[in-house]
C-alpha cells in the first residue's frame, strides 16, 4: 500500500471512531440518567438520607473505615446512605457496560489510525499537532479502557469520551495536517521515549482532573445536601473520589517527572544543552511544580483536600495551556515549534 | 469593634505582647518558617507562576535578536520590563531569590528529617494497643489453637510480606513496613538538591563556543577563534581543547514534493575531518542533528547551516581588494539570508560596505522585495546594496553580520537611484564611478557549531534518576503498622478459645493494607485450625 492510501485509511479509522464515541457518549448519558433516584421516591426519603449522607462523608474523612468501606470505594459503589440507593439499576448497569463496550470500540479505531499514520509517515506519529493531539487522546482512552471495568468507572464515561471527542473535533477541522515526514531535530528515540511517557502522563492526569472535578461536585452536596438528590449523589463517596484522584494524579506525576527527564536528554542532543528555559521546557517545568505543590498540599496538615484539588485542577489546565498555546501562539516561539502549523 | 468609646477603659489586663524572642529565636522562627511544609507548597507554586513570563517574553538566553525587536516596538513598557528582569526572567533577581529560598528550604527540610529516619530506621516496631480491633483496618477471629502458635503463625506471615516483627509481651505482636517509602522521599529530596548543584557546576565551569565553518575550511579550536564564546565564570582558558576541524561537505535535504510541508528539511549532515589537536591524525565524522561529535570533553553540535556565497570585490584596476566565502545567515524557512561584505582594503572615507540578501532560489521578479521560494541553492541569487564612507567610526567594535551606515553614503547611479547590485553565479557588476566591480565566483555552505562543555551534566543526570527511582519509592510503599493481639477465652461449649484481634494502621489512604490483614487473619484461620 501507499503511503497516501494508508493516511486515508487512517483517516478513515479516526472518523469511524468518532461516531462510535459519539454513541457511547450518549450510552454513558442514558447510564448516569438511569443511575438518579426516580424523582418521587427521592422526595419522600430526601431529608432523611441527605443527613446520614452528610455524616457518613465526614466519617470517611477521618473516621473508621473497614474493609468492606474499602471494598466499596474499589467498587466504585455510592456509600452507604447516600441516598438509600440500593443496588444500581439493571437499566442503569447495562447502559454502562454497553457505553464501555462501545469506548473500547472507538478506542480501539482511533489507536488503530495512529498506528496507521504512523506506517504511512514512517516514525512515530506525532510530529505536528493534529498527530499529537489525536495521539495523546487515543492515550486517554486507552488509560480509560484499562482502568474502567474493573473500578466500575462507568460513571466517569461522559467526564472522558466528551473531552475526547472536543478534541478530535478539533483536530480534523483545524489542525488537520497531511501526512509528511519529520524534520531532523525530531529524528530521535529519545523524543519517542519522551513523547510517549508525556502522553501516558497526561492521560493519567486528565483521568485525575475528570475524577477531581467530579469530587468537587460530589463534596458540594455531602457538604450542602440538596433537597432533590440526583445523579451527583449516586456515584463514590467524595473521599473515595479524592483518593482515586490523588492516585492517577500521582502516576502522572512520576510519568511527568521522567518526562521531564528524557525531554532534556533529547534536548542535550539537539540542541547542546539540556536545560535552557525554552517555552516548552518552562511550561514542562510549571506543570511539574504545581503537581509537586499539589502533593505536598495533600501531606500538609490542616490543608483542605478542597483545596489540593483545586491546586491539582491549576496543574491540569498547565498541561492544557501547554499543549494548545505554548505549541499555536506566536508569543511563545522557542525551539520547540516544530508543530507544522 | 468598630464604635469608639470615649470613656478610657481601665486596663485590667495588659495588652497580649509576643513572647520576647530576642534575636535567637527571632531567627530560629523565621527557620522554622522557611522549612515548613507550608512554606515548602507556597514557594512550589510561587516558582510555577513566575516562571511564566520567561515563557511570555522574549528572553536574551534564547533569541536576543527578539528581545532587542520587542524593545523597538514598544518604547514605553520595554525598557521597564528589561528592568525588572523580564528578558532574563531565569536569571533574575526575584526568580533567583525564589529558587534560593526554596533550596534552603529543602535543606532545612532532610537534615531533621534524615535524623529522625535514621533514628526510625533502627527503632522498633512500636506496641501492640489494647484492642487493635479499633484500628481502622482490622479483623478477629476465634480459634482452638494455643496463643503462642497464633503469635508465631502471624510473625511468620508478617515477616514473609517484609515487614519487620517484634513482641513488646506474650500476648501481642507488633509488625511495621515499608521503611523505604520515607527513604525513597529523602532520596528524593536530596537528589533535588543535586540537580541545583549540577546545574550550578554547569554554570560556574561550563562554556561553550559557536562558530561558523563554510565548506573546505579548517576550524582550530581556541578562545579566540569562534566566532562567540562564552565562558562560566570559573573555567580554565587553559583547558579549552585545541582540535582541528574541517568541514568537507555540509549536507542539507529539503523536501521537493509540492504540499503544506514544500520546503522543508529533511536532513542535515556535516561531513568533516577532525583532528584531536593540531598535527594528530585526521579522522572522517560526520556531526548532525541529535548525533553531536565528543572530543576531548567538549560536544560539537550542528545547530545550523546556510550560505557562505564567494564574493570578489575588485577596484576599477582589476587588483582584488577582497575575496571570501562570506557567510549569510537565514532568516526564514526559504534560508532567505542576510549579510554584509566589508571592503576595508581601501582608504578610510573610500572605504565600501555591500549589504542584502542571498536568495538561494530566487523569486525573479522581487515584486514583493527580494525572496526565495525553495532553500535549496536551485537558482542562487545575490542581491545587494552599496555604501561607501568609513566602515568602523571610531574604531569601535561592531558584529560581522551588521553595517554600520553612520558615516556611510548609499551609492547611487547617475540618475541618482540606488545601485541594487544583483548577481547570479559567475557574474560579475560594475560599480559606476569607477569604484570597480563585484563578482559572485559561486556558492558553498557552511555549518554552524555549537561546541559545548558542561562538567555539571552528570551530575544532574545522575540526580535525575535518582529523583525518579525515590520518588516511585516514595509515592508507591505505604507506611504500615499491623498488630495482632490474643486473648484466651472459653468457646460457647466451654472448650478452650483464643480470641485473635488484628490491627492494621496506614499514614494515608491504603487500600492495599486491608489485603494484607486479610491475608494475616485467612493464615490464621486456616493454619491454625488445621492442627
Ligand atoms: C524543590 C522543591 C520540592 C519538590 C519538587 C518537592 C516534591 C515533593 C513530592 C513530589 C513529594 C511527594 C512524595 C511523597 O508523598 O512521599 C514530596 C513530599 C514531601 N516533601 Fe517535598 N518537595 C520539595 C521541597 C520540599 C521542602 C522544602 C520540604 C520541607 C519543608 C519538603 C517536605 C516534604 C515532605 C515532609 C514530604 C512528605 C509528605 C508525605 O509524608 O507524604 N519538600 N515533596
């Protein structure tokens, strides 16, 4: 096959995995829908299960917890009386499962156009922005399709596959680039080493910041209980929630942390030094910083988990800035931008 | 308080004074401050959001050339910014202070916390509580086998899983793991501070060189030869190596298929002959992009290439008043390129100075002034500009690439236009006046090096590492305590029982230590049973 006739077929695949997202959107949106009390019900029991859910949030701040709390943090399950939901709805289990196998699908096709691309242009696919884009959200779904089933994340679906597709929108329309080989600095298995483990990062972060800024909502209402609980009361409790956050956020960290590293022994190799405070690399830097003060707010005594989320949700749009602006815009030229736009 | 109350108020108490300190404790406050976590977090996101503006502003570090650009274009806000440091925002004042302060910071963080490590390190597991069963993990369970067995059954388990063991009294046993996760932070932390340190190696006796080298010339390394060197402030002039280089052939692809990507580069190569140190044998490298040449301890990178177009400038006799392969540095994608071509062989206000472009591909018609359309020497062009007077006013140093037109006079044609002095390989132009003639003999390429030495380089990378593999350490052990206490009892048909409370207790969230009391309490339960 040609190289052009592969990059169609890759083009292809990616627009195919865009409709299959699209269903699954819509499944993960039926699943969440299905999740909320019916509305009656709720009402009469609202006040009541408001309280208990208030207090059971505060005690597994600090309080006990035994196994099986622990048991239904893993599972993903809503503590217990947040809203005496009982088990999850048959309705509900089986939009998930099927929005779960329709992200597998769609994963499955967009990974498959990065392969695709990637034989067309002979390297690793992602030397201009419409190819790193694509590549870093097929990286998401995969971290997604992997961590899902077994920590019952189907609520986390919409969160994901919604971002997912933005970007995928983005990067056929405005930052579709054709197929074309590499320029000679971007000629190294150093920048495949470090690319891939920034993509593997900034997957687990954007796992980390969906999940956190889902534990902002869920805290708001174990916090303020509403008098109509809904769908927000029937996912994991928010200190589950807060801790499956710091967990992702924390391999990302390390994945960032050997990014960081890898970036500057390519950089040594490119350009004669490793460490010169080019856009890229102070951008590279920022996120590491604040990710690190993240950490450090969540040992820190008396900082709110509020708080570190916030610091944490700082360090997420750092990684946004740094791969649309300091790649698109003209004030932040330095060495990297090599993005073919 | 907001009302004001005119009657005086009798002080019954005296207003609350801080506690007098003296200047000791002054300071042994202020160190308490400065090494606490919270101060730790602050200057963490303090040093994210001021490195900003290096991204922001042009810096003088990476591009100068912009720097000075941006100062001409805002008159009023520049010199301001320049003055607060904007342009050198990683080496200013306030950046530095930031990071200085962070770095003692962290000093003053592992010192304590290494001695109380250490100390850890070689304490024991603490005692068993009364009733572990209130821990926060735990399970029990009953069994007919003696107290003694159960102790030993769980030391057993415990110590397989790595934790290390130890019974305060008969009844109890006290386990604790994951020592090294509190090692791995240390670690951690103190290969930060190699990093700063290499970094400040690198700075203090690094140096580096650039140079441009056209094809078929020979490069001596020596302070004096590049074209700019620039030394930290503790290298050794002495120990800059003395290699002889030359470039025999610089390669350069372009891509020539039409599309979005026309034009661009595909490959650069350096083919040169290199010499460790005059008189040495001469050995073939090749120096390209990623793939740097070492050499007595320095690197040669290639970070650029161009032009060097081979100029003849005689007077209006035919004597040759200059002749060289003169480099033109590229401006853009197309290496449209600019330089200068200084005639300093004649007489001071008789002096010429030619300046403009090299068009490797020309754009023929310069309806839009002078372009190239492909960098690629395809159909090569010079077009320049003549000015006479004195070159160097005032002796004063100026850059190869620039022409210092304060005491120059353009020169212009009869009719009184400006000469545009435009040739294509082998011509040649007849400067009117009788000033004599250029020609454009042909065209080479140079490559432009960059020789680096930075002895700081190991020692940051090996920190690096370091960093990593402490911080996995550190983010993936838990820290935990797991006790396991018996009780006799008599089972509901009056036989003998022993009643086995386990406890587990973790610094953070962790899941995983539930596992492990399960595991502890399922041997139990079925070892001890079985007998
Ligand atoms: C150069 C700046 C610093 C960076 C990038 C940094 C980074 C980190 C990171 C990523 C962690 C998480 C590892 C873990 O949880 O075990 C951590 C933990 C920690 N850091 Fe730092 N740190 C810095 C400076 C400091 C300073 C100055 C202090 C002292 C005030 C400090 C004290 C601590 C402590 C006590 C922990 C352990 C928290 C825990 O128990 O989980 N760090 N640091």
């Amino acid at each position: 096959m040609t190289p052009e006739t592969l990059a169609n077929l890759a083009n292809n695949a990616l627009y195919s995995s865009m409709v299959v997202f699209t269903l699954a959107m819509l499944a993960f949106v039926a699943h969440l829908s299905a999740r909320a009390p019916r509305r009656a019900q709720a009402r009469a029991s609202a006040r009541t299960d408001a309280l208990v859910a208030a207090g059971v949030g505060a005690a597994a701040d600090g309080g006990t917890r035994d196994a099986r709390d622990v048991a239904r943090d893993r599972a993903g399950e809503p503590a217990p009386g947040s809203a005496a939901y009982g088990p999850e709805s048959l309705r509900s289990r089986q939009w998930g499962s099927i929005g779960l196998t329709l992200t597998y699908l769609a994963t499955l096709l967009l990974v498959g156009s990065v392969v695709l691309r990637g034989v067309a242009v002979a390297r690793p696919p992602w030397g201009n922005m419409f190819e790193f884009a694509t590549a870093a959200v097929a990286a998401v779904g995969v971290a997604y399709s992997v961590l899902a089933r077994r920590n019952r994340w189907e609520w986390l679906g919409v969160f994901i596959v919604t971002p997912i597709l933005l970007v995928l929108g983005l990067a056929v329309t405005v930052l579709y680039t054709e197929a074309h080989e590499l320029m000679p600095a971007l000629k190294s298995y150093w920048l495949a080493i470090h690319v891939t483990v920034a993509f593997l990062a900034v997957s687990l972060f954007t796992l980390g910041a969906a999940v956190g800024a889902v534990y902002l909502l869920r805290r708001r209402r174990e916090v303020r209980p509403s008098a109509r609980p809904g769908v927000i009361e029937s996912l994991p409790s928010a200190a589950a929630l807060e801790r499956t956050a710091y967990s992702l956020n924390m391999g990302g960290f390390i994945l960032w942390t050997f990014t960081l590293i890898a970036g500057s022994i390519w950089a040594k190799q490119a350009w004669g030094a490793y460490w010169q405070w080019d856009p890229k690399e102070v951008w590279t830097f920022v996120i590491w910083a604040v990710y690190a003060a993240y950490m450090h707010s969540r040992a820190t005594a008396g900082v709110d988990a509020r708080k570190s989320m916030y610091i944490a949700l700082a360090g997420y749009a750092a990684v946004i800035i740094n791969f649309t602006a300091v790649n698109l815009v003209s004030t932040f030229v330095g060495m990297h931008n090599y993005s073919g736009m | 308080m907001t009302s004001t109350d005119t009657r005086t108020p009798r002080r019954t108490t005296p207003e609350p004074q801080p506690p007098d300190l003296g200047v000791l404790g002054m300071l042994r406050w202020a160190w308490r401050q400065l090494t606490s976590m919270r101060t730790a977090l602050f200057l963490l996101l303090l040093i994210s959001v001021a490195a900003v503006p290096g991204s922001i502003f042009p810096q003088r570090n990476i591009d100068p050339g912009r720097v000075a650009d941006y100062l001409t274009r805002h008159q009023s806000s520049g010199p301001w910014l320049d003055r607060l440091g904007f342009f050198d925002v990683f080496s200013s004042p306030w950046f530095s202070a930031i990071y200085l302060l962070l770095f003692i910071s962290l000093i003053g963080c592992i010192v304590p916390r290494a001695k109380v490590h250490l100390k850890a390190l070689r304490s024991r597991p603490p005692r068993a509580p009364a009733r572990p069963e209130r821990l926060e993990h735990h399970a029990s369970l009953t069994t007919s086998a003696a107290p003694e067995q159960v102790l030993a059954t769980a030391r057993e388990v415990l110590a397989s899983r790595r934790f290390r063991v130890h019974s305060h009294d008969a009844a109890s046993v006290s386990a604790e793991s994951g020592y090294l996760r509190e090692t791995g932070n240390l670690v951690f932390h103190v290969a930060l501070t190699g990093i700063i340190v290499g970094m400040a190696v690198g700075h203090l006796f690094g140096w580096r060189g650039d140079v441009i080298v056209p094809e078929g010339q020979k490069f001596a390394s020596s302070i004096s030869t590049y074209n700019t060197f620039s030394p930290g402030p503790w290298v050794n002039p002495a120990r800059i190596p003395s290699f002889v280089l030359t470039v025999d052939k610089m390669q350069a692809d372009f891509i020539q298929t039409p599309g979005k990507t026309f034009g661009q580069p595909r490959d650069f190569i350096a083919h040169t002959t290199v010499q460790a140190r005059p008189g040495a044998a001469a050995v073939p490298e090749q120096i390209s992009v990623n793939h740097p040449l070492s050499i007595d301890g320095a690197d040669v990178f290639l970070l650029g290439n161009g032009y060097t177009p081979v100029i003849t400038v005689r007077d209006a006799q035919g004597e040759v008043l200059y002749h060289d392969a003169t480099p033109f540095l590229p401006q853009d994608q197309t290496y449209r390129s600019v330089g200068v071509v200084k005639v300093s062989a004649l007489p001071a206000p008789k002096q010429l100075g030619l300046t403009g472009f090299f068009l490797p591909t020309a754009e023929p018609t310069f309806a839009n002034g002078p372009a190239s359309v492909f960098p690629d020497a395809l159909d090569p062009e010079l077009a320049l500009s003549v000015w006479e007077g004195t070159l160097f006013p005032g002796g004063m140093p100026q850059s190869v690439y620039t022409l210092n037109t304060e005491a120059m006079k353009q020169v212009t044609k009869p009719d009184g236009s400006p000469v545009l002095v435009r040739l294509k390989p082998g011509q040649t132009y007849e400067l009117p006046g009788d000033r004599g003639s250029v020609t454009f003999d042909s065209v080479k390429r140079f490559a432009g090096l960059s020789v680096r030495h930075d002895p700081g380089e190991l020692i940051a990378l090996v920190s690096a590492i370091l960093t990593t593999a402490g911080l996995i350490l550190a983010l993936t052990l838990k820290r935990r305590r797991v006790f396991v206490r018996v009780r006799q009892a008599d089972d509901p048909d009056g036989r003998a029982a022993t009643v086995v409370s386990i406890g587990g207790l973790s610094k953070d969230s962790d899941a995983g230590l539930t596992a492990v009391i399960q595991a502890v309490h399922d041997r139990l339960a079925e070892r001890t049973t079985a007998t």
